[in-house]
C-alpha cells in the first residue's frame, strides 16, 4: 500500500475508429482514353505516321516544308494542352476503332448513314416529262446496274468510315494489276478512260490503310495545295483520282496532315459527351443501389473493447465485424435484429432521389445535340406532355440529312453514277440524271386530304369554264 499513491494514472481512454481501407477499383474512370491523347500542342500538328507497310518502300514523306510552320503554329497553341486533351486533335484510328465497339459512338454514325440511304435516289430525265420507250429502257437498265454493283450499300459503309474516322475511300476496281503500275496512272471518267464492261466492283478501303504520297505545301494558289496526288494503300500507289474521298468535317489546311488529310470525326466528336453520360449513368446507379445507408449507434471504445483497465482500450474489430454481419445477415422484410436499448441505437439515413433522372436524360440529350438527331430517333424517346410530337424535330432532322447527302454523298455518287453509264454503253448519257428522294413523306390520309382539295379546286375551276392546271386533272 505504501507505493499505492506512487503509481503512475491511468490514461484516460482514446476512440479509435475502424480503419477503412480504401480500394482503387471502386470507381470505373472513363477518361483513361486520355492517356492516348497526344502530349501537347505541338504533337497535334505532327504528319500522321501510318503503320508499317501502308507507305511504299523508299517514298519520300512530303513535310519538310511543314517544320517550319509547325514550328510556329505550336508556339501559338503553346497553352492549348487542355483543348488538345479534350479530343480536339488527331486521337489515331486504332483508337477510333475501339470507340466505334461502343454503341453511343456506333448508333448516331449508324442513324445518319442509314438515313442518307434510305430512301436512295430515283432517276430522272431533267429536259422531258415523257421519256421515249429507249430511254425508259435505259433507266431500267441502269438501276439494275447500280443495284448489282452494291452503289447504295457501298456509300452506306463510305458514310459510317466518314463519320467514325473522318475520312472514307470508294475504289473502284477497274480490272488493272494491284500494283503501283496498273493503280498508279489517272483514271479518267470519260470514253477514252473506261471501256465498256470494265467495271467490276466498288470497294471500300478504310482510311488506316491509306496515307497521301505527295502534296503541294509551298504555294496556296496552286490547284494541288493540300490536296495528295497519290494514295499509299498497303505498299502500293494509287492514282488519287482512283480513290473517291469523303470528309464530312473538314480542318484547315495546317492540321490536314495531322489528320491524315482527313477530319475529325463525329465519334472523337462525341467523345466528351459521351463520357460524361457514361459517368452520370454509373454515378446513378451507384446512387440508387446504396441509396440507404444502415446506421447502428453504439459505443465501440466501451461495450467492444478489450481493455484490461491498465492501458487505453482497443476496438475489437472482430466483434465489430461480426456486430455488423449479423445486422446485415438479418435484413429483410421478414427479419428481426436485437440491438442493447440503452447503448445501442439504430438509424436508416436516406438519399434523396429526386432529380436523378432529370440530370440522366440531359446528360443523354447531349449526345443528341452534337449529330443533331430526334431523341426518338436515336434513342427511342418519345417526347412527354400533353400533345407533345416530335414531327418538328423530325422534320429538321430530314433537313439536316438532304443536305449532307447534297454536300458529301452527291460529288461521290454522281462520279459513280457516270462511270456505271460508261461502263454499260460506252457514253454518258446527258439527258440522265439522279435526285435523292425527300425522306419525309406524306401518309394516306395527307394523301386523300390533298386529292380532295384537288379535285375540288378542278371542278370549280371546270364550272368557271377554266381549263385545270397541269398534273391536277
């Protein structure tokens, strides 16, 4: 008893939490495509380096004339790293290709080629109404033409290229060796240039195995300023007059050998757009599978700790684990879990969830904005509200459409179109011609409103003794 008074106190007890240990994986990233983006401003602006085999042995690459001006250029976009890391440069085709697997980067390039297809085109005779019974003919013949050589199913595919790399190719085989020497002379789309029966099929050709040969850089006023003269497909050098190009979003010349003299496309486009979807979709669904978090009050430093009286108490992690399995052993609609009423307290702490969906479908509509289609279109939406349609949007869309196939599908088509004549009668025909037929078009109900207006307007035009208009009788 003596050295009772003597004896150091006790330490006073510390709570000590349970350690969580965080995990790495638990969030997926979506932006780890990043990592594959080019480094800086000045990488943006480097020529596309194909892969091995696509450039011929020994060729000359045509950038010489472009160091300087790189040079220049990346000192002024020396502070665009941020706008090169958001995808605005040149991401590569491998990378494209990966994106293309994902069906919000497929389904909007799948909409606008599928569309500009659609509905095809129809033949025409622009100088007369009433074509003779050998022109009626040929008409016929040259459909059936067009249909056995796949032309539609052909532009289909060259727009879906265009759209997901931002360069398509057509070639068409003409018969020559698959050689520089047979594919390397122009080809010139005229009688003395394609014989008869010379055609045999149009091939697609996918811009990762094509690269120019050569291009004029020194001087703009002359007609081949960044346009290439010659195509490297795979080893072999072919005629660019031989290679019926498609780039739907052009770039200013200084980026045109960064992209492969190509363009960006909808799906790098996209890209941002669609990660934030992605991460807004996850972060829901996360959300609402652990909405509700269990919340059990208790004294851990007390009721589970293994303090002996002589030193500062530890938590039992075992008990607390086992405490907190049996809790979520028993829940259930049907389960009873027994908790200590004086120490021990429980509690249901709740999320909300309202506007979840809101923040969802904008994130989705984003996606939609960027190619510019109906919701209902792309992604089946239909429009909510009290007579709510989307013939508007539709109507816009159809717009948008026409003039796409005139700006990028007509320069391709109507090459083809007089090459399929040449081959057929060894000439071209002038008094042939091609429309696209409008996507929108009336129902029978539009149909029998607008012949009943018609046929009223006749017959008060034949009681007033006045002939009726041309295409009404």
């Amino acid at each position: 008893m003596k050295h009772w008074f003597h004896r150091a106190p006790t330490p006073p007890r510390v709570r000590r939490e349970p350690r969580v240990v965080p995990r790495p994986d638990a969030m997926p990233r979506f932006g780890r495509m990043a990592s594959a983006l080019p480094s800086g401003a000045r990488d943006g602006l480097r020529p596309y380096v194909p892969p091995p085999g696509v450039r011929g042995a020994g060729a000359l690459a045509m950038d010489r004339a472009l160091s300087g001006v790189h040079d220049w250029a990346g000192m002024g976009l020396g502070d665009g790293d941020g706008a090169f890391g958001d995808a605005l440069g040149f991401v590569g085709y491998p990378l494209l290709a990966q994106m293309m697997q994902r069906a919000e980067f497929r389904k909007p390039v799948e909409v606008i080629a599928r569309e500009a297809t659609r509905e095809w085109v129809r033949i025409t005779t622009p100088e007369t109404d009433t074509p003779d019974d050998a022109l009626v003919a040929r008409m016929a013949q040259l459909r059936a033409e067009m249909r056995r050589l796949r032309v539609r199913e052909v532009l289909r595919r060259q727009v879906i290229h265009a759209l997901g790399f931002g360069l398509g190719h057509v070639w068409p085989d003409m018969g020559q060796a698959l050689s520089s020497a047979g594919q390397g002379t122009p080809l010139v789309i005229g009688p003395n240039g394609i014989a008869r029966g010379a055609i045999r099929r149009f091939l697609n050709v996918e811009p990762l195995w094509t690269t120019p040969d050569s291009y004029n850089a020194d001087m703009p006023l002359r007609p081949d300023y960044f346009c290439p003269r010659a195509w490297w497909v795979q080893g072999t050098l072919v005629d660019a007059s031989r290679l019926f190009s498609m780039v739907p979003f052009e770039v200013s010349d200084i980026f045109k050998p960064a992209f492969n003299f190509g363009g960006p496309s909808l799906t790098q486009m996209l890209r941002t757009y669609v990660h934030n979807f992605l991460r807004t979709r996850q972060s829901v669904s996360d959300l609402v599978s652990n909405f509700a978090t269990k919340v059990l009050k208790t004294d851990m430093a007390g009721a589970m700790g293994d303090g002996d009286g002589t030193g500062p108490a530890q938590v039992d992690t075992d008990s607390l684990t086992g405490r907190v399995e049996a809790m979520n052993a028993y829940q259930s609609n049907h389960g009873t879990f027994v908790i200590d009423r004086t120490h021990e307290d429980f509690d249901i702490v709740a999320t909300p969830l309202s506007g979840l969906s809101e923040l969802q479908a904008q994130s989705q509509e984003f996606m939609a904005s960027i190619p510019g289609i109906p919701l209902v279109k792309l992604f089946g939406i239909q429009p909510a509200g009290l007579n709510a349609s989307s013939d508007g949007e539709i109507r816009v869309f159809y717009d948008e459409i026409t003039a796409f196939q005139e700006a990028h599908v007509a320069p391709v088509l109507d090459r083809m179109f007089r090459m399929v004549q040449l081959h057929l009668w060894g000439e071209v025909d002038p008094r042939l011609d091609f429309a696209f037929v409008p996507l929108w078009q009336m129902d029978d109900a539009q149909r029998a409103d607008i012949d009943h207006a018609r046929a009223r307007i006749d017959a008060l035009r034949a009681a007033a003794g006045v002939a009726p208009t041309k295409g009404h009788s």
